[in-house]
C-alpha cells in the first residue's frame, strides 16, 4: 500500500486558499442563470408550489408537521425545514431557492476538497476531485432542481460527517481528548444526513473504505480482532442506518412511491440494477443524452444484461487483486458502488430505472479513482506528464461546457420534457409532464396532444389517463372524462385523485349524491386528501345539509390549515347562517393564503358592505374586478354595494355593467330599474 502523506501538511495555505477560490468563483458563474429558472411540474409542485404545509414558510406548526410527516413518500425533515426557510426568505420566487441550492453545492465542493486535501496531504488531486465533482454535466440535475435539495443538503451533511470523522481519527491516535467529542459531533452529523436525505446509510461503509486507504487503519496482515474493532467502532452508524432504511420503507409505502412498478419481478429488477451500474458508469465518462427521467424498460435484452454483469466482475476482480498496490483503485470503485446499491432499483422506487442525481455523492468514488490513477498510468506507460497537464484542463473546459449545456434544459418543464422526450422515445412519463407544462401556460391544445400521447404510449398509465381527463374537463366534455377517469380507476383501484376528479364532474353536471360517494372514496383512499373533503362539504351543502358541509370544511382546514378554498366555502356556509363577522375572518383567511383569489375578495367585499364597512368592501370589489375582468357577478354584487350607501348612479353603471356582460341576469335588470326609478326617470 502506498504510504500516506502527513495529514497536517500545510504548505502553501495562499495556495489552498486561491484553488478555493477558483472552485467556488467559477462554479457560481456557472450555474448562475439558475437564478432565472422556474419551478417544474415534477415534484417542485408537491414540494413547494403546491404543498399546503410549506406556503406559509417557517412557524413552529410548520417544523412539527416536517418531523411528524412522511408526505412525499419521504421522511427528511432538514429538507421541509430548509425549504420552509427559504419560503420565509424567498417566498415563491423560484431563483431564490435554486440560488440555495447553489450555495450547499459551492459548500460541498469546497469541504470536498478540503477533506481529501486533509485525508492525503496532497493538494492537487484532491483539487481535480473537487472540481470535477463541482462541474461534472451529470450533476446539474442535483443543482438545478429545487425539489433535489435533499441531495445537496445530505451531501453537505456527509461531508461534515466525513471531516469530524477523520479528526476524531487523528485525535484517537495521540489519546487526544477531543476524541470522543469529535466522535459525536461525526453521529450528529450522521443523523443530520439521514433527515435530509436517506441514501446516506451507506456512509458507515465508506467510513470503513476510508480507515483502509488513505487513513490506513488496516494493518497488513488482517486479523479478525483488528477488522471486528472497526467495524464495532462503527456500529452507531450502522444502527442508525439500520433505522433510517425501515423508516424509508415505511415512508415510501404510506406515500405511494413504490405504486407504479410494484408488479415487478425480481428478474426485472436485477437485470435493470446491473444494466444500470454500467449505464451510470458510461454516462460518467461519456455523459451524453442527459434527461431528467430514463424510462424503466421491462425485459432487457440478455446480451446487455450479461455485458453489464461481466463488466461488473471484470472491474471487482481487477479492484481486489489491486487493493494494496493501488488503494485508490479499490476504494473509489468500492465508494461508487456500495453508494449507489440503496437507489439501483432492488426494491423500485417511482417509475425511473435511473437517475442523474443518484450520482451525486457515488460519482466522488470513481472522480478519486481518476484522479489518483491516471495520473499513475500516464507516468507508467508513457514516463511522462506532459500530456496529463495538458489533459486536465481540456477535461475541465470539456466539463464547464457540457454542464453549461445541459443546464439550459432545466429553465423550466417545457425545455425538461421536451429533451427528456428527445432522450427517449415512448417516454410516457415526460409525455405527460410536458402536457402539464403546456397547460400551465394556457395552450390546452398542445397540452392535449401530448397527453393523448402519453396515453396511446401505455393505455395503462393512470397518471395519464387522469391527466387527460382534467384537460378534458376543461373542454367541458365530461362523458370522456369520466371514461379516462374509469380506466385510471380499473388500473390502479387506489387512485384518490381519480375519485376526486370524478367527484368534481359529477358537482358539474348537478348530480350531488354522486359526487359525495366520489369524494368519500377519495378520503378512504388518502384521508389527509384536504380538496376532497373541502368539495365533499360543497356536495353537502348542495343537498341542502349545512353542519355535514361545515364539518367537512373544518375537517379540509385540519388537514390544510392554508387551504384558500376551504375557507372560502366555509365562509360562505357562515354567511348563509347570517353570521357574518366569521364569514368575513374566513374570506380574509382565503385572501391571506391566496391573494390572487378573485371569488374571496368578491365575497368579502359583499359580506363588509352588510357590515356596513363600504370603503373596504367597495376596495375589495375593485380588486376582484382586476383580478376576474369579466365577471358579471362582481359588477352585480359591487352595484348592490352602491344602492346601499344611496350611490345611484354609480349602483346603475355597475349593474349596466352586469347586463352587458351577462344579458340574461334578471336580478340586476331589476335592480337597475329600481334605481332608474328612484332616480326620477325611465331606464334609458
């Protein structure tokens, strides 16, 4: 085994401190057009935009619901309270929380140096780790995604680990009395991983990987005892790991992640986790085709199955023969591989048979491969390092543009699934994110055509058949609708969003009785569904059973406390009971959680003219027409206002408003003649 460099070299700190430099400066420049990208529609929505429990930002309920919770499939409270600060700082403006995720990552490359530069002595190999690490193409999806903080933010924590541990090593071997702190300080920093994201419960391996090189705590000839202390020395770890994997299990199952391949057999997935050891391994060297989602494909051609197996044993045998002679070859293989064994598809999680940011921290292992090997194999075989310097910086510039390329396909969901369609063909999963995306900007056209896409793809693809009946919907063609609804439905029985879909066509087409079974199915399904029990409460309230609806509300609110649409319809259940302070507190919670909510600030405006708060009322109304220009009903209700306070004229022009916007409104045609005639004069 090689021997280690001193571990307190410190020549040329100005130089350490002028490659940190370099590394964080030009690592900003690079992904700095993050802080003009959008949200997109894959989990960025169920992480933030859309997540009742992080909109409001930071609060004490806040934190108690991010280490109660296992909403997302996932239980990772550092990462809901890192994004609940962020909406405190930033509220939704997007570049706010891609610049965070930018800094944890400048934050990691620097301890990434940092720690190797401590670890071997060496300064600029641990420097080529770091920069490759800071700008490798396959890591922009850990950076450019802001639901991928978790990646940043673990990796952050497993550096921190990483670094008390190696000084509570250093510490251990004089008797030092800060040993045990430091030991400590590693666990915490442990735990803090494990609650950001759970796939670094195979850190207490590469702890052990980084006792035998370049820590050296190995001693040749291996005997049990001294083998069996170091992994006791670990044990903490381990168990803590052990927790955090049926923690994940459990979190997964709850939040439905393991859903859409659970039909999986065993022979599909080990074919597609040893295909995807090599995949990852090719897009590491060659990354070409990045895309935000690979689809999983059944059924792997068993020439590719049994290359990638071969490829496997080829490069373990070659990494065990080589462990003592070049140490450096057998832990960077061993730190990619038993890093990326929890996310390779064992047990299939979502509907990807890989993904980019899995490599985030696996991807360390094989850059201190290259980094350490190379160079030895060019003073090998060639005796000379001319065409290493000259190398290194082609492979840095090669890197900065790929990265700099594949970072402009994450500006939003368009630009993502677009190229994530152009990667691979079928992709039936991109297809229907792109139909979202497409929504989302009002092109209800375009969005159709690639959610029929999606369909035709895989018919037994519920997702897309549910996306395709919400744009149906809208169209106002119902029956189809529901025939999509039905098949998402007989696909996966389980579906709360289909029944909840079901449940809104049935309100629209005046079938009430309906629409409760619907909305009750939803609940049985996923009882913390807060839109279903809020529409549940409108059903009811249809029919005509007035406390069933306000406990529906009540019970939408628990769930939800900031659900803008709950409390506007149980504002509007207080104001049917004449209690119209608590109608007016509940549109001013709605307006509170959703500003932009035009029907709320209609509402209020007519619940404070009976108040007799005219000047606010009248300042509600006028915001409700900026909001919803258009509305024949909030001219109508702003002109009742009027004929309140005696404002004639004014009632008249707003009620004329009304009529043009809506002819047949008979009630402002009789209230418009009823101020023509106090007025003195015939209606024009």
């Amino acid at each position: 085994m090689q021997p280690l460099a001193s571990s307190t070299n410190h020549r040329n700190p100005a130089l350490v401190r002028h490659i940190c430099f370099v590394l964080a400066v030009v690592t900003l420049l690079l992904y700095w057009p993050v802080h003009d990208f959008q949200f997109n529609n894959y989990d960025d929505a169920q992480y933030l935009t859309q997540n009742p429990h992080v909109q409001n930002g930071l609060s004490v309920h806040a934190i108690g619901w991010a280490f109660s919770s296992t909403y997302a499939g996932n239980w990772h409270p550092l990462t809901w309270i890192s994004h609940l600060i962020d909406v405190q700082v930033f509220g939704f403006n997007a570049g706010g929380h891609h610049f965070t995720n930018l800094l944890f990552h400048i934050a990691n490359t620097l301890l990434l140096f940092l720690l190797w530069r401590r670890l071997t002595g060496a300064l600029w190999r641990p420097a080529l780790v770091a920069a490759l690490f800071a700008w490798h193409p396959l890591h922009v999806e850990s950076v450019a995604w802001v639901a991928e903080r978790k990646d940043v933010l673990s990796a952050f924590f497993w550096m921190l680990t990483s670094w008390c541990y190696v000084r509570y090593t250093e510490e251990f071997k004089t008797d030092g009395s800060k040993s045990k702190l430091l030991y400590g300080l590693s666990l915490l920093c442990f735990v803090g991983g494990l609650m950001s994201k759970p796939m670094v419960v195979s850190l207490p391996l590469v702890l052990l990987l980084l006792d035998f090189w370049p820590l050296e705590r190995f001693l040749f000839p291996l005997n049990l005892k001294q083998v069996f202390r170091l992994i006791l020395e670990k044990t903490p770890f381990f168990l803590l790991s052990a927790a955090s994997c049926v923690m994940t299990l459990l979190a997964q199952k709850a939040g439905g992640a393991v859903q859409p391949l659970t039909n999986l057999s065993l022979g599909d997935r080990l074919a597609n986790s040893t295909v995807s050891f090599a995949r990852y391994l090719g897009k590491l060297f060659c990354p070409i085709d990045l895309a935000v989602l690979y689809p999983f494909t059944r059924q792997l051609p068993f020439v590719e199955v049994l290359s990638a197996a071969l490829l496997l044993v080829l490069i373990f045998g070659l990494a065990l023969r080589l462990a003592r002679t070049q140490p450096p070859l057998f832990v960077g293989w061993l730190w990619f591989f038993i890093t990326l064994v929890p996310v390779i598809g064992f047990v299939q999680v979502g509907e990807q048979s890989m993904a980019d940011r899995y490599t985030y921290i696996p991807a360390i292992g094989l850059f201190v491969l290259v980094a350490w090997e190379v160079p030895r194999l060019f003073d090998r075989v060639l005796k000379s390092n001319f065409f290493l310097r000259m190398g290194v910086p082609l492979l840095m510039i090669a890197c900065l543009a790929d990265a700099r390329h594949q970072l402009g396909y994450w500006q939003n969901s368009i630009t993502l699934f677009t190229r994530a369609t152009q990667v691979a063909t079928n992709n039936v999963f991109a297809e229907c994110n792109l139909g979202l995306a497409y929504d989302g900007i009002g092109q209800l056209d375009q969005a159709l055509l690639h959610e029929r896409r999606a369909v035709e793809i895989n018919p037994f693809y519920s997702v897309g058949q549910n996306n395709l009946a919400v744009l149906l919907e809208k169209k106002g063609q119902w029956n189809e609708a529901a025939e999509h609804l039905q098949t998402a439905i007989k696909d996966h029985p389980a579906y709360d969003e289909a029944y909840y879909n079901l449940g809104l066509i049935a309100l629209h087409q005046g079938h009430p009785d309906e629409a409760i079974l619907r909305f009750e199915t939803a609940l049985r399904v996923n009882p913390q569904y807060d839109k279903a029990a809020a529409n549940l409460g409108i059903a009811l309230a249809e029919q005509g059973r007035l406390d069933e609806a306000i406990a529906q509300y009540q019970r939408a609110l628990d769930i939800a406390p900031h659900n803008a649409f709950a409390h506007n319809a149980l504002g509007r259940a207080w104001e049917s009971r004449n209690r119209w302070e608590d109608a007016a507190a509940q549109y001013e919670a709605a307006i509170r959680f959703k500003p932009d909510f035009a029907e709320a600030h209609e509402n209020l405006g007519v619940v404070l003219a009976l108040l007799g708060s005219f000047a606010r009322a009248e300042a509600e109304f006028v915001e409700a027409m900026r909001l919803q220009p258009g509305s024949a009903s909030i001219h109508f209700n702003f002109g009742n206002a009027l004929l309140r306070q005696d404002k004639l004229t004014a009632a008249a022009a707003q009620y004329s408003e009304a009529l043009r916007l809506q002819p047949g409104h008979q009630q402002a045609k009789t209230n418009l003649a009823i101020v023509w005639r106090r007025l003195g004069h015939n209606q024009p």
